[in-house]
C-alpha cells in the first residue's frame, strides 16, 4: 500500500495533535508536532529573557537560531515522540500558558518559519508523515496528498484548553484561556508570513459536536480513499 503525506491544519485548540498522534499510530506513519518546534523555541527566547509580555528582542532571536537544535524522541512510555530543545526534554514547559501567550509572536518572525519549514520539509522526504500546524498544506507540503483543515467554535476550543490546563494542575481562569485562544487565532490569521488559511483543496471539519472516535473514524475513510 502506497504511503501519502497528511497535511492537517486549523485553529488553535481544534485537536490537531490529538488526530495526528491517533492517524499515525493507527497507519504507522511518523507524526510531527510543528507546534511543539514554535513552542520550543518561544520556551528558549523566554528562558534568555528575548521575550516577556511586553518586550519582544526579535534580533537576538534570530541571530541565536543558528544554536537551536530541536529534535523528537519517541517515549515508549507516553506512546508519542517528545520534544528536546538543545538536548534537554522540554514537553511539559511548553505546554504553558506562558509559551501560549508568546508562541504566536515568535511564529511570525520570517527567520523562524524558515528554519523549521525547512526542517518539516526534510522529515516528509519519504511520505508515510502526519503533520499538524498552521501552514502545513499551504507552505510545508502544498503536494499532500490529503489535507484536512480542523474548526470549532471559539467557546468550544477555550473550553477544551482549559480542561487540559487544569488537568496539568495549571492554576488558569476560563476567561484568560478564552483571551488567549482569541488572540492566538487573530495573529495566526493575520501576520505577514504563512498566515493560517485554508488550502483550497484541503478538507474542513469542524468538529465542535464530534467526539474524539468520531472525528477519527471521518478522516480515516479519508486517507483510505487516497490510499
């Protein structure tokens, strides 16, 4: 059976990664979190003090790109690869409302989507690849052979987030969760470079009244139709 790529892509808080991990573990494929590399590098700019609520050193930034190494090692423990930043296992910090509240910021700089589409690309060489983002049927893989672009409604990702907040023992209001997703969303849809679309061949789903088995079930006739 031929393998394909799958490019899924969406909203924050829409259950990209969780239709990801469930799509590659069932077809054997490789997943890559794209998040998890912006989130990682935010975590760096945060941890060297490039960027607070109010104070973005984007320069600095970019000049220390060239130090960055990312990478993602598989934990039979938790059955998904996690992330490292420089060698170190950074899963859990970047998970944060912290890392949210800054992520986007850093995802706008040009130098930053470079270095990792370049990157996302080199993983999706030999096809038989789930990844999830903002640009991935757009920039990273325009080729895929499915795309899917995941939706809900805004009260339904804020609440989704705040569930798992909370259940990371996250000390978080519904309403900052609710800020945050709104915010994220805006600048996602709106910066400069690899704005979050649609691509015109991809596949919406909005799953605001879908339960995790259903959503899976939809997408997996998907990629057996492709395949």
């Amino acid at each position: 059976m031929k393998k394909i790529t799958i490019a899924i892509d969406g909203f924050s808080s829409t259950g990209k990664s969780t239709l990801a991990k469930q799509l590659a573990n069932h077809l054997g494929y490789v997943y890559v979190d794209t998040g998890a590399m912006y989130r990682a590098i935010t975590f760096f700019a945060m941890q060297n003090g490039y960027i607070t609520s109010d104070y973005f050193d984007k320069e600095t930034l970019v000049n220390s790109l060239p130090f960055i190494k990312l990478q993602f090692k598989f934990n039979p423990n938790v059955g998904f690869a996690e992330m490292y930043l420089n060698g170190e296992n950074v899963e859990n910090q970047i998970r944060t409302m912290e890392v949210s509240g800054n992520v986007s910021r850093v995802a706008e700089v040009s130098e930053v989507r470079a270095k990792l589409v370049e990157q996302q690309q080199d993983f999706g060489k030999e096809k038989g690849i789930v990844m999830d983002g903002r640009d991935i049927g757009t920039v990273v893989f325009p080729n895929a052979e499915l795309k899917i672009f995941m939706n809900a409604s805004m009260e339904t990702k804020a609440q989704r987030r705040f569930d798992e907040l909370m259940a990371k023992g996250q000390e978080v209001t519904f309403d900052e969760v609710l800020k945050n997703v709104q915010e994220r969303d805006y600048i996602d849809t709106h910066r400069k470079d690899s704005p979050l679309l649609k691509a015109t061949d991809a596949i919406e789903i909005d799953n605001s009244n879908l339960n995790r088995e259903e959503q899976f079930q939809i997408v997996l006739d998907l990629v057996n139709q492709k395949m």
